[in-house]
C-alpha cells in the first residue's frame, strides 16, 4: 500500500472522492473504493490532524491502479555553484524543482519546454545518473512500486535493464573508436546476458529490426548519418529490453525528412516490444503525434500536464498557450497569431518569486509574483499550476 500526502494527487481527485463517501463511511481506517477515478483502485481513510484543508481530520492512503510504471513525487535537482580557491559552496542551480508526474505501463508521455527549463536533468535523474536532491522516484518491479532514489548504485544495476536512454545528439553519443557490434552489443555483455556468436546474432538481429544493414556491424560511426546513427542508439538502448525508454530530444539534431522516419520507428517498436516512453522535447510540434499525455516544464517545474487532445486543444496554462502558438499548422486558412514570449528563460540559480513565469505571462498579476500556484487536477487527468487556471480563456490548436 502507498500512502500519497493529501494535496499532492490535485484536488478534483480527492474531492469528488470524498463527495462519493457516504457519512457513514468517512471514518478512519476504512478502505473504499474510487469509483471514475482512473488512476487508483481505493483508498483507505486516515486521520490526519495537520491537515489543513476543507475536511480538516482526513486524509486519503491511496493504492495505485497495476497500470503506473514511474510516479515521480516532488523532485528536485539542486546542483551546487562553487567559486573560489576553497570552493565554497555559493548558491544552487535549481535545475529541477518539485516535479511530480506519473507514466503509465505502455504510454508515451511528451515532456516539453524550451532550453534549460530541466529536461534532461529529469529524464537523468530517473535513470540515476544523479543522486537527487529530494523526492521519490518511484518504478514498478515485479509488480511493486520501488523508490530508486534511495538505492545504492549497486542496487541500482539490475534496474539499470528496465531502464535506457535515447540521446539527444547521436554525432557525439557513439563511441567513435568502437564499432556498430561493440556499441549495440556491449550492454548484452555487461550484464552477462551474451558472447561470442550468439552475441554477434542478437545484434544482428537488433540492426535488422531498426533497418540498418547487418554487413554494416564491424563499421565505424563516422561511416553512418545522423539518422542512422540514431538507429544505431536506438537498437543499442533496445538490447536489454527495458520497459522504459527516455528519449531525450533523440530527433532534434535530424533533418525534418529524417525526423518522421525516427519517430515512426520509436512508434513500431513500441507496438512491438510493448515499450513505455518518456519523449523530451523543446517544441510542441514534435512531440503532438507520439504522445498520449504531454508535461509541460518551465523552469524547473511541471506547469500543466493533460492527455495530448486536451492539451493541444484547451490548454490551461499560459506557457503551454505560448508554446502551442508557435507549432506550425497545415490548414491554409489558418491566421497565425504567434505569442511571443519576452527575453530567456529566467537562471534556475535565481528563479523569479511566485509564479516563475510570471515576467513572462501576459495574463500576469499581482498575486502572481507573490504566491508560487501549486500543480493542481483541474479536470480529470488535466493539471496545471495558474492562480486563473479557471478564469483565463486560452486559444489552444483547433481556436
Ligand atoms: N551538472 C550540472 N551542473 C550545474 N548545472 C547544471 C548541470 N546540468 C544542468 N545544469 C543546469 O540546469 C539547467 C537545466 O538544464 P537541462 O536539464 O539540461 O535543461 P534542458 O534539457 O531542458 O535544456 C540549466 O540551467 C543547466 O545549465
Ligand atoms: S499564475 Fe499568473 S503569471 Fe503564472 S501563469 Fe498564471 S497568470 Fe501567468
Ligand atoms: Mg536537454
């Protein structure tokens, strides 16, 4: 059983919950059923004195649906900054900060927003190439949830096989001096699972699936193209047959007529493998095909998070507005209004008060640089963290 602090899940969840129990019921210990709620099986009933919310003695355990793979809670990434002889530590860079956000078993989840605002330092942190600085990090094994932020490196390589990365810049991610069969086939020897020839056939067998030439497996990397190089990452991250997959920004680098064939591919072998997908990002256009839910990041934070229809067609967020403003659209009568957002993206080393983006909001008011709005469930299954979540009207892809 997994006990989740009140307020964390979003409100609508735990409200209409709440307004499904009968008086009666409302007594802690007791374990319910939720019923049109998507994300979780029951709940059991706790007493909880320090909540501080309408229903002040209650709070919610809740057991999540089989279906989660990766529930983050509250994570964050604050990287020292040193200077000087004895280097002292100065300030952080708050790289990510306070992201929570769940993928389930066989989905794609889209995580976007521009240069900086902590992409990769999250899709790093789930596979533990960084020690956290706070949060869970929690990934379903043998059936139960295990938070990977507590484990030992040690603990942490037998995981290591559920989980691979796809690489953003697949000209400096391959190993130059090794050749296509050493690269693929070096995670099937490290975990012992091949040699030799049955080695030589299971990468053969990799670089078939991805569509390179198997005559090609004793070549160099620079002998390849962008695109073929990214296959040659791709097949690589498919040799231990993980269940997760971050994709970090893998066609960025690509040409556009390349990119479609990469994407396609990542789509088949999802189907194929039954593969979960974290897909980063910088722009909405990328991602609008690939994913069933879609984060939006800003600064370290999750701001808005919905299935791809709702988000695309009524964000809720004025980032994700900005963002969607700028994807480009087929339909000739479309009349393009493009927001433009002001300056850069704000140093996460010192990130503005309240509503991080609020230099940048033209919806901004006062309240907005005083309070930081939390990640709260507007809709089923949409969150978004906006003071005027429910005032503003946004334009979204079909407005
Ligand atoms: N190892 C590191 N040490 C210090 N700062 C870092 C480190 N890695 C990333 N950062 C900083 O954290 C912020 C987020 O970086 P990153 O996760 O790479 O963003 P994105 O992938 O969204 O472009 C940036 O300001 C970056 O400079
Ligand atoms: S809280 Fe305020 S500044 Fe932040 S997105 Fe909403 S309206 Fe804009
Ligand atoms: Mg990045």
């Amino acid at each position: 059983m997994v006990c989740i602090a009140y307020g964390e899940f979003g409100n609508w969840e735990n409200h209409c919950f709440y307004n499904t129990v009968s008086p009666t019921a409302k007594k802690p210990g007791n374990k319910l059923p939720t019923p049109g709620c998507e994300r979780l099986s029951f709940a059991v009933l706790e007493h909880s004195p320090k909540d501080k919310l309408w229903h002040s003695w209650q709070a919610y355990s809740f057991v999540e649906k089989q279906n989660i793979l990766l529930d983050v809670t509250n994570l964050k990434m604050h990287f020292p900054i040193r200077r000087g002889f004895l280097r002292k530590v100065v300030g952080h860079v708050r790289a990510v900060d306070g992201v929570s956000f769940f993928v389930r078993e066989g989905e794609t989840l889209g995580l976007v927003g521009e240069s900086g605002c902590g992409k990769t330092t999250t899709g790093r942190l789930i596979l533990r190439a960084y020690q956290p600085t706070s949060g869970q990090i929690r990934f379903r094994r043998n059936g139960d949830l295990i938070d990977l932020a507590t484990l030992s490196q040690k603990e942490m390589k037998a995981i290591r096989r559920d989980m691979q990365i796809i690489f953003q810049d697949p000209f400096s991610s391959l190993n130059p001096r090794m050749t296509v069969l050493d690269i693929v086939g070096e995670p099937l020897r490290l975990h012992g699972l091949a040699k030799g020839a049955d080695l030589r056939d299971q990468v053969r067998e990799l670089l078939e699936r991805v569509g390179l030439r198997v005559q090609h497996m004793n070549r160099y990397p620079y002998a390849f193209s962008g695109g073929q190089r990214q296959r040659i990452g791709i097949a690589r991250a498919l040799a231990l047959r993980p269940k997760l997959i971050v994709a970090d920004e893998p066609v960025s680098a690509l040409d556009v007529s390349v990119q479609a064939q990469v994407i396609n591919l990542l789509e088949d072998l999802q189907q194929e493998f039954g593969l979960t997908y974290i897909f980063i990002a910088h722009d909405l256009s990328v991602v609008e095909h690939i994913s069933d839910r879609v984060a939006v990041m800003y600064l370290g934070n999750i701001v808005e998070t919905a299935h791809s229809k709702a988000l695309y067609e009524s964000p809720l967020h004025p980032y994700t507005e900005a963002l969607l403003s700028a994807v480009p659209r087929t339909d000739p009568d479309h009349v393009p209004n493009r927001i433009l957002l002001e300056g850069d993206v704000p140093s996460p080393a010192n990130p503005p008060s309240g509503c991080k983006f609020h230099p940048r909001c033209r919806y901004a008011q006062r309240v907005c640089a005083e309070q930081d709005p939390p990640l709260v469930e507007h809709k089923p299954d949409h969150y978004v963290a906006c003071h005027f979540a429910t005032e503003l009207i946004l334009v979204g892809m079909t407005n």
